[in-house]
C-alpha cells in the first residue's frame, strides 16, 4: 500500500513556490533570448544592401537600421521577459503585493524627485514629474530603424523605372566569375550594349512631345530624362541628411529633455563637470511610484520607491544613438556634398571620362585624350554617355574597380566611334578596329568606277561634317579656290562642285599654319582617288584627313561682319550680379566686428573663465580679439596665393563653387561658437572666411573682366568693389544695438555669411564659365556662352581674338608665380602690385576699421558714432556706384580717375590731420569740418582706388598669365591690408591724429606713379595694351626691365 507523504508536504509555502516559479521563469527567458538572439539575423535579411550605392549610404539603411532593431529586440527581451523594475516595498507587503506593486508601477508609470529633496505633497506636481518614456523605448527604435529604410526603400522604387537598372548592372560586374577573360569579356559586351540601348531608350522616350498630355504634363516623362536617375540619386542623399536631421529631433522630443535643448550636448556637459545621474532628470535609477490599493473596503494610499535596471541600459543606448546619428549625419552631409559636386558640374563628368579613357592609350602618347581627342571626348560626354551614364560608370568604379569601369567605358567609347565616324582622328587606339569591322560589310566595286566613288565618299564625308553643326562652311562659297596644285581635271572638276567641298581652301592657308595641317593631306587625298579598289583602312584615313581639312579651314579669318553695339542684356547682368556675391563676403567680414568687437571681447573673458577657470584681464582678452581679427588677413594672404591656381585648374566658376564651402563652415564656427561657450571658434571661423575671401579676391575680378566686353569691362570689373561696399553698409548696419548689436544677438551677424554663400551656390548653377577659359578647353562650349552672355550669335570676332591669344600663348609654357617677375612679365607685374599697394596704403583700411574710434574723438556721443559709420558707408556706396558708371566713360577712363582719387585723398587727409589738431586745442566746431573731411576722403577712394587697381590686374595681362597675376596682386593686397591694419593702431596711440600723414605720403607718391608709369587700358586688346606697356617701359626705363 502506497504510503502517505507528510502532511507538511502539502502545505504550501509561499515564498518557496515563488521562487521556484522565478527560477522556471528565468530558464524560460533565458531559452527564449537565445532562441531571439541566434535568429535575429536572419530575420533580418530584408535588410541586405545592394550596389546601387556607396558606403554611406549603408550605413544608414542597413547597418543603422540593423543596430536599431536589435537594441529594440534586446529591450523588449528585458521589459516583458524579465523584471523591468524592482520596488522596495513596506515590510507588511507579501510577495503578491510585491508583484502585483511592481506590475502596477510598471503600467502606470513613475515620476521622479531628487534625492535630496522633499516629495511634493500636491498630486498634480507629481503627475507633473512623471516620466514615462522607458516603455515606449523597442517601439520607438524600431520607428527609427524604418525611417533609416525609407530613403533606400524610395530609391529602389524609383530607381528602375527609368530602364537603366543600375542595380543589376553593378552586381553583374562585381561577378566572380570576371576573373576568367573569356567570361569578362562577354560580360563588357553584354553590359556595354545594355547600357548604350538604356541610354538610347531614354532619349527616344523624352523625345514623345507631340503628345498634347506629355507636352503639357512634362512630368509624364521624367523618369526617362537624361539625368533622371542622377537626379534620383542626389535627392536619396538629401532624404538621408535630412533623416538623420529628424531622427535627431525626434530623440530630443521622445526623451522629453526640458532640461537641455540638445539632448546628447546636455549628457555630455553633465560627464564633462562631473554631474552624477542620482541630480539628473533622464534616464534616473531610482523613481518613485504612488498606488491604492483597497483594503477591508478602505483605500489606502502607498509611496513605494522603485529601481529602474532597465535605465541603466537605456541610458547607454541611447547615449551611443545620439553620438553616432551625429557621426552619421557629417558623414552623410559631406557624402552628399561631394557627390553634388562630381555629379552636378559638367567639368567633374568630363575629367572623370577622361581619365579613364586616357589608361586605354597608348603609354607612349599619355596626352593623346587630353590634347588631340579633347573635343571628340566632350561630345561623347554630351550625346552619348550624358548624366546618368556617367553615374553608371562610377557606380562600375565603385563595386567592380577602376580596371573594369576602364574596360567599360572603352567598350562605349568604341561604340560610340562606330556610330560617329566623324569624330576619328590620327592614332585612334580604336581606328583599325573600327574599319575591319567596316571592311566586312562592304563589297569591292569595279575599278573603272573607282575616281567617281572615292569623289562620292569625299562629298558624303563633307557634306555629313557641313550638317553636322561642328563647323559652317558657307562663309566662303561665293569664292572658288583650289586646294589642289596639280593639273589633274578627275580629281579638280570632280570635286569642285561638291557642297563643302575642299576645293574652298586656299592653298596659302597651308604655308601660314603648316603644324595644323600636313601637305601630305593632298597627296592622301589625290592618291586615293586615283586607286581603282577603296580600301578600308584607306577610306578612314581619308575621313581622318578631310576632318582635319575643315578644322583647319575653319581656323581661317573671318570675314569682316557690322558687329551689334555691345550693352548690357540681362543674363550678363544676372551672371555679374552672382558673381559679385562672392565680393560680398569680403566686404562683410570688412565691416561686421566694428559694431560689435567690445561685446565679443567680454564673452571671450567669460568664456575663459567657463572652459580653463581662470579670469582673463582686459589686455589679455584684446590681444585674442586682435588676433582673430588678424586671422582674417592671414587667411586672406594664403587664398590669394592660390587662387591663381585654382583658377586654372577648376576654372572660374567653379573654384567659386568650391570656395562657398569655407564660407559656410565660416559661419557655423562663427555663430555657434557663443551657444557652445568656445571662443577658439571665433579665431578658426575668421581664418576660413579669411580664405574664403581671398580666394575670392583673386578669382572674381578675373571672371569678372572675362565676362565683360570690351566696352564694358570696367563696368563689369567695379562690380567686385561695388559689392564689397554695399556689404559694410549691411553689415555696419546689422551690428547696430538696435538690431544685432546686443549681447545675446551679435552671433547672428555672423550666422548671416551663409545665405550669399548658399546664394551664390545656386546661382552659379545657371551661369556659364569664363568664355576665356573655355575657348582653350573648347570652342564650341566658349560660342555658347558668349552668345548667351551677348544676347546675339554674332560673336565671331571675339571668338577669334580669343583663340588669336591662345595660339600666341600655346607658344610660352604658363607662367608659375615665379616667373611673373621675369621678362615681359616683369613690368605689368610690378606696375598691378603698387596699384594693389595704392589702395591699402591710401588709408581707407583705417578709416573703416576703425571709424567709430574717429568719429567719438570728433565730438560725437552715445550712439552717434555708430550711426556715423553707417552714414559714412553709404556715402561710399553711392559714390561707388557714381564711379561705375564713369569709369568707362569717353570722357573718363582708368589713369585719370585714379589720379583723382589719389589726389583727393591726399588732399583730405592733410585737411583731417589739421581739423583734429583744431580740436585738440578746445575748437568744438573742428568736429564737424572734421567729419566733412572724412567724406571727402572717402569719396575720393571711391572714385579711383577702390574699384580700379582690382580688375586693373586682369586687363594688363593674357588668359595664360591672368591666373598667377591676379593670385601675386590679391596676396600682396591682403598683406598690405595686414600690414596697415596692425600698425595704425600703435601709431595713432603714439602720434595722434598725424598718423594720416602717413598716408599723405604714400597718395601723394602712387598719384605721381599713375601719373608718369601706369598706361590707360580703357577699351584697348591685351595685345595692344602689351605693346603700348612696352613702349612706355623702355622710354622710361630703357633696357633696365629687359
């Protein structure tokens, strides 16, 4: 018989059941998290990346978004498969009423109280304190992850439906199976005729406008636009720098930080001083939590204090979010800035094909694509490949390697060829290819009809390149000239008639430039049309040769055509206008630290004190400002210098583009520095915009004098001085007390240097490069923009004056730096510094920066000297404007405005040196002929030496030694500026008010400098300007500069 257990056995003790079931419990989970952990991946294979993309990009949506719902799994493993909390609860609790408090607390939230102080005895002000964020936290990371996978999940979407399928033609060329050549090279074809059919398809597929719905709802074909996928592309790159934006906000507002603004700035500010988590709000350890239970019938009210382990986690996670969303967020920001800049710029597509093309040459001719196929290779870029293939081709490089994208690009470049043979040339890597391919599908003809076909593919030849659009053949067709010197009737009459026959070119056009052409042309020419059997190879020779006949008679003198009188058309004004915002910054910087230097130096006196806990004398706190005032001209000297360079390697316009980007990391340092409590920003942020614009200095009245008329180049050319004054005005009125000029409000000064920037970043975008610089790149893409600039297609003389110099200048390497001071360089060179150092050295540097400190020692009281100084700018401003306008007047032009301007500022300045020693001596009235005087002065500098000295640099020199003048004027501008801008101050403390003696000395001797040396460039050629420079250096000088 079964014997009965105890009867303790079946009693039931409560708190070994508990813990019997929490052990159960525990294993559970424990089994279960491995269960979750051992198939997240997998779960998460939705996630995989493909090859549409970079690096970046994946760090977003795959490694981000896989970050996020792991940590989301991994909470939520802890809040519902553990004990999120734990409360200590009264003695009299059992371990029911424990579960049932902690359960309740967990469900119905905690507030938090420190634990130093007293708990409120208001329910409101608890309920005010409660937080509740900790239970929403898997959920919320998981809403994260899926705004990462937005931006991905749009291009995948978009992407494909333009036909290009960028996805698969990147995985199938990053195929192992590439290694083996047979397979690599069926997989070039392959992809090579996919892509040309892709490109192909989109041009017939936007060409549907005689459809009334598409031609009215241009949208319909968007998706088969050229740079439709380009366009895709970019905007993902936006989507993600803007998600990251979001997700960050959404942190701050999810975490409820009244606390701190920024949420990850705050933590880290309580780690930098030291705070502990017990004094802080976010993410505490121990809450409390308030609770009725209902006892006997009664209610009762308990106040337990619970432990949140869950925080613990929680804060670290969170805490690794904030910092990492901000390394994402300046990874993906400077990502898409750099594939803006390589995708949006004609000049970065063309280099990059380019490169590439030149690994397929012959090693022997590394600078066959760079100098003889420079044209072929634009015109491939535009009609064949266009935007989206070249995103194609740098996704290849990208995945599969250069090698590969090389191969590609190869592979269309003769496809290209194939279909364009015009476009061959001598020493075509891919000629011989091409016509054997030709060769196969042509039959030998009868020799007896030999003479009459070859004069057959001759005018098929020509009269393909007359309608083509290359070149215009009909200047000439009233004039019948004979390329042939021999007496041979077959090939003469035959190809007389022909339309663009050669016949139109003169014999003599061969002894003028032999190098173009070789005479061996008209043998190839007379040679093949007496053989009986057209060979191939022959026929693209003959094509090569016939290509060559017209790019050399194109190269002829144009006949004499009535020009259109040169005026202004909006689209020159518009593209001056955009360019002159880059002489904004440098006007700005001039203009915007007079109002509110005094408040600055305070702050950087706190900020001393808050960052190293040391005060900081009055002294010590001037000297920083003084330096980061400094910074600028330092930074200026250092962009001037290299602005010449930038200028020839990246053109005008887009070192301009490039040069924004300091402007806008300028102002971030400048602004923010106040907010973070930083004052070194200050200093770094005056250096970059110091770079910023002397690069400027450098670059825009070059562009600016390129882009004019002859007419109008002084005009054009006041532009960059007339931008810098209107910039002291706005700025000078911006740091008034009465807008910015206050303690809490002078970083928004600073903040405003990047709206021009951003400005000037778009605008840029509708104007064209500097037809100067363009005609040695192309002369086609030079026509273009000056018939744009000019408002009429009549612009051939300026075309060949142009291309006039760059034969003249093919002659002479480029000048570096050093070599402007050698030869005939010597003296332009010399005569452009001292016109630089005649502005500086005038004084107006001193007027400017330190015109309030003028003005009070004139008599004027509170804020009348501020007031002074903005009056002060806007006469120079208007007068500024007055000097546009004469400066290329019949009656005015460059030397005698100059001379004027030197003249009255030497004038005026003698006038305030004995104005201030009036009221020195007690005469109150002085202060207003003073003041009077101080017009003058600035006048006079408007007039003559603040415009003219400027653009004077790129009017005494050719396109080839433009680039290096200008970078040597603009360093030795901001040197002087330096220079003046550091001793002013200490000579005026020793000498008063006859420090502007000084400058007496120096108008008086660049006036009689102008008067005796400096020649008169108004309306004049480079080339005559250079002779007439050289005939007043040897009367002056004689052989001394030769």
């Amino acid at each position: 018989m079964h014997r009965r257990p105890p009867s303790s056995w079946n009693r039931r003790d409560p708190k070994r059941h508990g813990r019997e079931s929490s052990g159960y419990h525990h294993a559970a989970v424990v089994e279960v998290g491995a269960m979750v952990l051992q198939n997240m991946f997998s779960a998460l294979s939705f996630l995989h990346y493909r090859k549409d993309d970079d690096f970046v990009d994946r760090l977003s949506y795959f490694y981000t978004s896989s970050f996020l719902i792991m940590m989301a799994v991994l909470v939520s493993f802890k809040q519902f498969g553990g004990r999120p909390l734990e409360c200590w609860v009264p003695a009299q609790f059992t371990a029911s009423w424990e579960a049932y408090t902690e359960m309740y607390c967990w469900a119905q939230n905690t507030y938090w109280v420190p634990i130093d102080q007293d708990i409120p005895d208001s329910i409101q002000e608890r309920e005010f304190r409660q937080i509740s964020y900790y239970q929403w936290v898997p959920f919320f990371l998981l809403l994260q992850a899926f705004l990462y996978y937005i931006p991905c999940l749009m291009w995948r979407l978009m992407s494909d439906k333009s036909g290009i399928r960028l996805n698969d033609i990147v995985q199938m060329a990053t195929e192992k199976e590439n290694i083996e050549p047979d397979y690599r090279i069926r997989t070039i074809e392959s992809l090579s005729r996919h892509i040309e059919s892709a490109l192909r398809y989109q041009h017939t597929a936007t060409s549907r406008t005689q459809y009334t719905l598409h031609r009215v709802f241009k949208c319909f074909n968007m998706r088969y636009y050229e740079s439709y996928v380009t366009g895709m592309y970019l905007a993902t790159k936006i989507m993600y720098v803007g998600n990251i934006l979001t997700n960050l906000v959404l942190v701050n507002k999810f975490l409820e930080t009244d606390e701190y603004s920024i949420y990850g700035l705050g933590v880290l500010r309580d780690l930098l001083f030291g705070r502990t988590w017990i004094e802080s709000g976010n993410f505490p350890r121990v809450t409390l939590c308030d609770f009725e239970v209902r006892v006997l019938g009664n209610n009762q009210r308990h106040s337990v204090q619970c432990v949140l382990v869950i925080n613990i986690f929680n804060e670290k996670i969170f805490i690794l979010i904030w910092l990492w969303f901000t390394l994402l967020f300046v990874a993906s920001t400077l990502d898409m800035l750099y594939w803006f800049s390589i995708s949006m710029f004609h000049r970065d597509r063309f280099r990059f094909v380019l490169r590439h093309l030149e690994l397929t040459s012959d090693p022997d001719k590394p600078e066959l694509f760079r100098k003889e196929k420079r044209k072929q290779v634009e015109h491939f870029l535009r009609t064949y490949l266009k935007v989206d293939g070249v995103l194609v081709l740098r996704m290849i490089a990208l995945h599969a390697g250069v090698m590969f994208c090389t191969e590609i690009t190869d592979a269309l470049w003769k496809r290209y060829l194939s279909q364009h043979p015009e476009n061959l040339i001598d020493d075509d890597s891919s000629l011989i290819t091409f016509a054997r391919a030709q060769s196969i599908r042509r039959k030998r003809n009868d020799s007896s009809n030999s003479d009459g076909q070859n004069h057959q593919r001759l005018g098929r030849i020509l009269s393909h390149r007359s309608t083509g659009g290359s070149f215009r053949l009909n200047r000439t067709q009233s004039t019948n000239r004979s390329l042939n010197t021999d007496s041979k009737p077959s090939s003469a009459s035959a190809g007389a008639n022909l339309p663009g026959s050669p016949s139109a070119v003169a014999p003599s056009n061969f002894s003028r430039l032999g190098k173009v052409i070789p005479r061996r042309a008209m043998v190839t020419i007379n040679s093949q049309a007496e053989q009986s059997t057209p060979d191939p190879i022959q026929e693209i020779s003959l094509q090569i040769t016939c290509n060559n006949i017209f790019r050399f008679y194109y190269s002829s003198e144009p006949q004499q055509e009535k020009q259109p009188e040169e005026t202004w058309t909006f689209y020159l004004f518009f593209c001056i206008c955009t360019i002159g915002l880059a002489s904004f910054q440098d006007g700005y910087q001039i203009g915007c630290i007079n109002a509110p230097g005094p408040l600055i130096i305070e702050w950087i006196k706190e900020s001393h004190l808050k960052l190293f806990s040391q005060s900081l004398s009055r002294q010590e706190a001037d000297f920083i400002w003084s330096v980061a005032v400094s910074m600028f001209s330092v930074g200026g000297m250092i962009g001037g210098i290299v602005s010449g360079h930038l200028a020839d390697r990246m053109g005008r316009r887009g070192a301009l583009l490039h040069n924004n980007v300091l402007a806008i990391l300028a102002a971030i340092l400048l602004s923010t520095a106040k907010f973070f409590n930083f004052y070194p920003s200050i200093v770094v942020g005056r250096f970059l915009v110091g770079l910023n614009c002397g690069v400027t200095s450098g670059l825009v009245p070059m562009y600016l004098t390129e882009m004019a008329p002859a007419s109008l180049r002084g005009k054009c050319g006041s532009f960059h001085q007339l931008s810098i004054s209107i910039a002291i005005v706005l700025s000078q009125a911006l740091g008034l007390p009465y807008i910015f000029g206050t303690e809490n409000r002078w970083p928004f000064i600073f903040g405003f240097v990047a709206v021009p920037a951003i400005a000037q970043i778009i605008c840029l975008q509708f104007c064209v490069e500097s037809p100067k610089y363009m005609i040695t790149r192309s002369t086609n893409t030079a026509r273009r923009a000056l018939m744009k600039l000019r408002g009429h297609d009549k612009v051939d003389n300026e075309i060949y004056q142009m291309r006039d110099e760059v034969i003249e200048n093919s002659q002479h390497n480029a000048p570096n730096i050093f070599a402007m001071f050698k030869g005939d360089h010597r003296y332009p060179m010399i005569i452009s510094i001292l016109m630089m150092f005649s502005q500086q050295f005038s004084g107006i540097s001193s007027v400017t920066f330190y015109s309030t400190l003028i003005f009070k020692r004139s008599g004027l009281k509170g804020n009348e000297p501020m007031l002074a100084t903005v009056g002060f700018g806007c006469i120079k401003l208007i007068f500024t404007v007055l000097s546009v306008l004469l400066i290329d007047h019949p009656r005015f032009g460059r030397k005698p405005l100059q001379i004027f301007g030197l003249s009255g500022m030497c004038i005026s300045s003698i006038c305030i040196v004995v104005t201030l020693t009036l009221l020195e001596s007690g005469f109150d009235w002085a202060s207003y002929i003073n003041i009077l005087f101080i017009i003058c002065f600035v006048v006079s500098f408007a007039f003559g030496p603040g415009p003219i000295p400027w653009f004077f640099t790129s009017e005494l020199f050719d396109s080839a030694s433009r680039g290096s003048a200008s970078a040597i004027s603009a360093s030795m501008n901001w040197i002087a500026n330096w220079l003046v801008g550091l001793t002013f101050l200490p000579i005026n403390n020793v000498i008063h008010q006859y420090s502007f003696l000084t400058f007496t000395f120096f108008t008086f001797t660049f006036a009689i400098f102008t008067w005796k040396l400096v020649p008169e460039t108004k309306g004049k050629s480079p080339s005559t300007i250079r002779k007439e420079l050289l005939d007043l250096r040897r009367a002056v000088f004689g052989k001394f500069f030769d």
